[in-house]
C-alpha cells in the first residue's frame, strides 16, 4: 500500500484543471443500461471508483473501452442483472443498477450496503419510489431481488431528497407506461447532469434542478449520436479553493463552473479569500492576513454541500476566531476531526456540531483517512501545516481524485506518493524532495 507524504508550509500558485464529476459520471455510466447500443461519454475522471463502476458494467455483460477521458459502452447485450457484495461493499454507488436494470431487464439483484464511514445510508427512499412504479423487492441473504412486470408512472414524495435515490427512480421512470413525478427530488447539479444526459438519450424529463421533477415515460431510449460530456467536478473545484486558501497563494481553477459553487465560493469569501470568476474559472488569492472563523450547516443542494465539510474543517482549524460547523446530512461525518487533532487543532464536538477554535499552525504528522472527503481535508492540512505529514490509507483519495499529486506538483506542492514501508524520516524527506525536483524539472 501507499500513503501520500508532504512537507507544509509552500504557497499555491498557479492553475489546477478540474476532471469531470465522479458524482455525475458513476450515475450516466450506470444509465447507459437503460439505451441499447454504443454510448460514448466524455470528460470521465480517471478513478478508482469508475473502474469499479466499468468492471460492473461488464459483469453484467457490457463491455467498455477508455480512451483518455472518453468512454464507450456497448449496453445492446444485459447478460446478468446483479451486482454482487464484492463490488458494492466497496462503492456504495453501485446501487445505482437497480433502476436501469428493472426499467431495461425486469429483473435484478443487489447487494444492500450496509453501513460505512459516514453513517448508516439506507437505501429505502430508492426501494419506496421504485416500488410505486410498480417493482417488487425481497430481501434474502444481503440481497435486494427486484423484479418487475412492467413500469408504470406514479407520484413520489420523498422523505428526503436523496441524490442517488432520486437518480435510481428517475432511470427507471424513463421507460415507465405514463407519467411519473418525484416530489422533493434532490435539485444536485448532478441530478441535472444525469437529466440532461437521459434527455440525449430520448427521455422526456422536465424539472431539473428543481424539487419536482416530471418525467413522461416513453418506450425505447437510444444512444445518443454525440458523446456525452460529464459536468466539472464541484467537489473537486472546492478541495482545491480550499487548500489555496488555508496554504496561501495565487490559485485559479480552470475547466470548472463557478455557477454549480456559489455556497462554497460565499464561506469562502467569509474566510477573507478574494475570489474572482470567469465563465469556466475561479481564481482565489489571499494576502498574508489570517483566515477568519465562520459558522457553516450543511445542506442538500443549493444549501453547503457535506462534500465540502472536512475540507472547510481545516481551514477552521486555522481561521483566527471560533468557527462551528453542523453537518445535518451524514450522522458520523466527523471522524477527520480526531485526526486534525492530532496534527494540533483545537475541536469540541457535541451532537452534529464541531466548534473549532483556530490555532495559529498546524503541525505535521501521521494521519490516517477514514473516507474520501476527509482524507482530502488531512492533505490541505498537511499543505499548510509545519514540517512533514504522512497521510495513510489514500485508497480512499484515488476513488474521487484524479492525479491529486501530480496537480498538486503543477501548483509548487511538496508532496510525494511513496510506499507504506518507508518510515525513517530523513527517507521520507528526500523521497518529498526527489518527487517534486522531478515534477519541477519536467
Ligand atoms: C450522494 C453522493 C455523496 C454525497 C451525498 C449527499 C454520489 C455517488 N454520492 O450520496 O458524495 O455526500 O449524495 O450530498 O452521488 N437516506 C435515507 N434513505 C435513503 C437514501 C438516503 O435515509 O433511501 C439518507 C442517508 O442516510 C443520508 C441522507 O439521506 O443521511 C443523504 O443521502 P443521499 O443523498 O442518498 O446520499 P447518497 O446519494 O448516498
């Protein structure tokens, strides 16, 4: 195994482009299924997790072939309907079949979940809105068995607005008989994406983006004649907007879309950044000023993604002031803070709210990542902390970030990717050096 060592306190500056949306290309992978045929979708984010996804793809009996960021899919043939525990135990997402599978097959098993890092994730919103289409579920072994005799329209009222539950039934409601409306449907820019990529497809879906979608069912969908491209990745675009802001520096995302950020782009603004936009850019600059405490709550879409909370977390960590932070999404999102605290912040948690009290540094050590989020919280901290840290267990930032090191190396980043087995010091030291001498020099 790796882990991702770096030495703190370097400035960030220059420019960083952003990769698609692993949030929105695991779903319109997935929704390929329910168009027979050869699809092609771009600007697809080279990650752990979307190989997961094209290896599923093709256990079901659809093969796939990456070219650079272009992928192709050849869904005309569903030769089995199941994703096993093996696939999903390690991305949750996988449950995304059921909808396209009963909508194109009838038919379909699914490993449930179960828990992880960051809570229980039910998936009852899915099985209640794929149900009042007109699924059936058992459940034996672990497993979710769907089948159905024929989709047909209904009205839905979520609980919650789920994003990937709201995406399951929208990809089963588009070959359904009649006329299907989600009500407190998630309004996430890649919800959008997904709409705009079925609507390519032939689907009849209006709404998205807001809380309501209508979908008029139709009864065959095809591949689009144009390949699809996969939207900016919003998560991506903050992670790096905040590691500018808590390293200080001169940064400017590019390849992303400022419009789908403006709740980040705010706090980020309460911190004391300046932030500029462009069409497809932002820039973030900060003058040797500290960062200021703020208060934040994360919400669905448009309110502060939980995507977004561990990195915000850092910058708290050093922000002048008492800054809080509530997560109302996830019930166990905060196991980054233990880790912060280790590396010298100063947090109190109590219920669902973390008060932090800024600290003038942090200082480097062994962390280890407990999800994706929150291993990218530990990197930005390691950025602008002091001496060395050594982030562990970065299997977590390969499945949602795309050559983290690499880009880190193009904006003057002290950051090597190195076996686990190294621990002497002075060896890690020179194995940050000779890294980014490499990267300077090419
Ligand atoms: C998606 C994102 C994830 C993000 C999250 C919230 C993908 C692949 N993942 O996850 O990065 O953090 O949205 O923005 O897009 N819930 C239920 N029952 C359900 C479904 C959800 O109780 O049937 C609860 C969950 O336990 C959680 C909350 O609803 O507390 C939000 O979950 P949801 O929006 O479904 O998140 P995901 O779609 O899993």
């Amino acid at each position: 195994m790796e882990k991702i060592v770096i030495e703190g306190g370097h400035r960030l500056n220059g420019s960083v482009r952003i990769s698609g949306a692993k949030n929105a290309a695991l779903p319109i992978l997935i929704a390929t299924l329910v168009a027979p045929g050869e699809h092609r979708i771009t600007n697809v984010p080279e990650l752990a997790d979307i190989s997961s996804t094209l290896s599923l793809l093709g256990r079901i009996g659809c093969p796939s072939l990456v070219s650079g960021p272009t992928v192709r899919i050849d869904t005309s043939r569903i030769a089995f309907s199941e994703a096993p525990y093996d696939v999903v135990r390690k991305m949750r997402a996988s449950v995304l079949v059921l909808g396209p599978l009963l909508a194109r097959h009838g038919e379909c098993k699914v490993s449930l979940p179960g828990g992880c890092a960051i809570g229980v994730r039910p998936i009852d919103q899915h099985l209640k809105g794929l149900e009042a289409l007109g699924c059936e579920f058992t459940l034996e072994g672990g497993y979710v068995y769907g089948r159905t005799d024929g989709l047909k329209g209904a009205e839905i009222q979520l609980d919650f607005p789920t994003v990937t539950g709201t995406e399951n039934i929208l990809s089963a409601a588009v070959l359904a008989e009649g006329t299907t409306v989600i009500h407190n449907a998630a309004r996430e820019p890649e919800v959008v994406d997904l709409c705009n990529f079925l609507n390519s497809l032939g689907a009849k879906i209006s709404g998205a983006g807001t809380s309501k979608l209508v979908i008029e069912g139709v009864s065959r969908l095809s591949p689009a004649t144009r390949p699809y491209p996969i939207l900016p990745d919003r998560i991506e675009t903050g992670t790096y907007l905040c590691a500018a802001a808590a390293c200080g520096g001169d940064l400017t995302v590019t390849n992303t879309d400022p419009e789908l950020m403006s709740s980040v782009l705010l706090k980020l603004k309460e911190t004391g950044c300046t932030i500029e936009t462009g069409v497809d850019w932002i820039r973030i600059y900060r003058n040797g000023a500290r960062l200021k405490a703020f208060k934040v709550r994360t919400e669905p879409h448009p309110g502060f993604p939980t995507d977004m909370q561990a990195q915000l977390s850092t910058l708290a960590s050093l922000a002048e002031g008492t800054s809080s932070i509530t997560e109302t999404i996830f019930e166990n999102r905060f196991m980054h803070m233990a880790e912060l605290t280790r590396m010298g912040a100063d947090v109190e948690i109590s219920g669902n709210t973390a008060t932090i009290r800024g600290v003038e540094s942090l200082t480097g050590a062994a962390v280890m990542a407990s999800d994706l989020r929150a291993s990218a919280a530990l990197v930005i901290a390691g950025l602008a902390g002091e001496g060395l840290t050594e982030v562990l267990r970065i299997y977590h930032l390969d499945r949602g970030y795309e050559k983290l090191v690499s880009k880190l190396h193009g904006v003057g980043a002290h950051i090597a990717r190195v076996s686990d087995d190294i621990i002497d010091r002075a060896e890690l030291q020179e194995a940050v050096n000779a890294s980014t001498a490499r990267a300077q020099a090419s």
